[in-house]
C-alpha cells in the first residue's frame, strides 16, 4: 500500500471516483489518498501543475515531493510492488495503448458525465484536444449504428420487411451535421462540448435498448413491444438531453431541434418501408 500522497481526483467525475475506490478497495493506496481538485487545500494543490492536473489526474508523493501524472499515476499505483507488473506496464506497446486509452477518455469526461460545473470552485475542465473530441463523436456514432442496426433487423424481420445495413449509421451521422448546423447559429464556442455531449446520449440510449435484445431472444416480442419499449428509451433520451444541454447553458431550441431531426429520419424511413 501507498502511503503518505495525494491522488487529485475530478469531483465531477464518476469514473474517477470508481477507480479511486477500486484503489482504496483493494489496498493500493489508504484511504486518506483521495482528494480532489475542485476544493484541495492550497498546501497541497500549490505542489502540483494546476494546468497539467485538470488534464492527466495528479498523484504527489508528500515525502519525496515526486508527482506522477495521467497514466504514469496509474502505473505507479498498479505496479509499486510488484516488479514485473511494473516491467510489463511499461513496454512500449503497453504504456501506449494505456496512454491513448487514458487520454481519450480523460479528454472527453465532461462530454461523457454532463455533470453541472459549480462556478464558485476551481475549475478542472481538460484541456481542449480536437482529435480525441473527434475521435469520441464518430466513435459513438458507429457504436450507436451498430446497435440501432440490430434492433432494425429485429424490427423489420417482426415485419416481413426488407434491412437496410447502412440505414441507422446514415441517421447516426446525420443527425452529428444536422446539429452542427444547428448549434453553428446558436452557439459556435460550444458546438464541439454540445456535440459531445450529444453523442452521450445516443449511446446511452443505444445501452438501454440492449436489455430488448435478451428479452427478445429469450422470446420473440412482436413488433408493437418493439416500439413501445424503443419510444420509452427516445423519452429518456429527451429528458437527458434536455439536462445536459442546461448544464451546458444552452437554450431548449437545440433539442427541439434534436427532436426534429428523430421525427424527419424515423418518418422518411417509414416512408421507404411502406
């Protein structure tokens, strides 16, 4: 177990609370490691890069003055005592794939948490990088299609109609140009974290449809099932989408603008199935 340092968490974000815990759990570090950045006293956040630290998590060794950032902390953690854990962590391919794994998403939290940010504590917002952004948006948008995909191919064979593979990706990629249309002419300075955040929510919404691929295969639902349990993911989506845009201080226009994106693509599919 490590003692004596200081892990600068995100408090506003869920997954860095998992993994700390997951640490303090299983023994790595005590249970007085964690704090967080946001409302560390300033004897301790005065010992640490206050820009680096909203980016790559802050791990600060209180007696050797030593502070590891981003996945070098989480490496040192893991691996402290155990010498071939430590060796194997560190190969190039490994601290790689971890690096960019840890970059992509420390990049994107906010986008992924939606939390509201209190404007009376410090700010920990990471730095902006437009390749991860990207990278996260079309990430998304295939992950979301291949989902939707399936739930078309269970619809439309309930249906005798005909699958379209590439239907839900077009929807999917649509609707990221239709709304960043839409945000261009009401807030271009936050068209990228909206976007983000936009891409969420689908996921979100595409997870919560896989509870009706296990129902269905454990027995065929027909297709007014279907669509009653998809119209009730669409709803927890607005509601979502709705707060997420609020926390970004956004105006309802875009998400009555993001519902009428849904309503044109399911109708036009409905008119080429018919």
């Amino acid at each position: 177990m490590i003692k004596g340092s200081k892990l600068l968490l995100d408090k506003n974000c869920p997954m860095c609370h998992i993994y700390g815990k997951c640490f303090e759990k299983t023994g790595l570090i005590d249970e007085d490691t964690i704090i967080y950045y946001q409302v560390v006293d300033e004897e301790v956040f005065e010992k640490v890069d206050p820009v680096k630290a909203k980016s790559e998590v802050a791990f600060f060794n209180e007696r050797t003055g030593k502070t590891y950032y981003g996945v070098k902390a989480f490496l040192h953690i893991l691996s402290h005592n155990n010498k071939f854990l430590k060796w194997f962590l560190n190969t190039s391919i490994m601290f790689f794939i971890a690096e960019k794994t840890y970059r992509f998403i420390s990049y994107n939290r906010q986008v992924m948490a939606g939390r509201y940010i209190d404007p009376s504590e410090r700010d920990c917002s990471p730095s902006y990088r437009l390749s991860y952004r990207l990278s996260y948006i079309i990430l998304i948008a295939l992950s979301t299609g291949l989902i939707l995909n399936h739930f078309t191919f269970i619809l439309d064979a309930g249906e005798g109609k005909f699958y379209n593979p590439y239907t839900e990706y077009i929807v999917a990629f649509g609707q990221i140009a239709w709304q960043f249309i839409a945000i261009q002419f009401i807030n271009k300075k936050k068209r990228l974290d909206y976007l983000g955040n936009m891409s969420t929510v689908s996921f979100v919404g595409g997870l919560l449809l896989l509870p009706l691929f296990v129902f269905n295969a454990l027995g065929a639902l027909n297709p007014f099932q279907l669509l009653l349990y998809f119209s009730i993911v669409v709803f927890a989506m607005f509601i979502m989408h709705i707060k997420r845009t609020k926390n970004l201080g956004l105006p309802f226009s875009i998400t009555v603008s993001w519902l009428v994106y849904r309503l044109i693509a399911l109708g036009t599919i409905l008119l080429l199935t018919i």
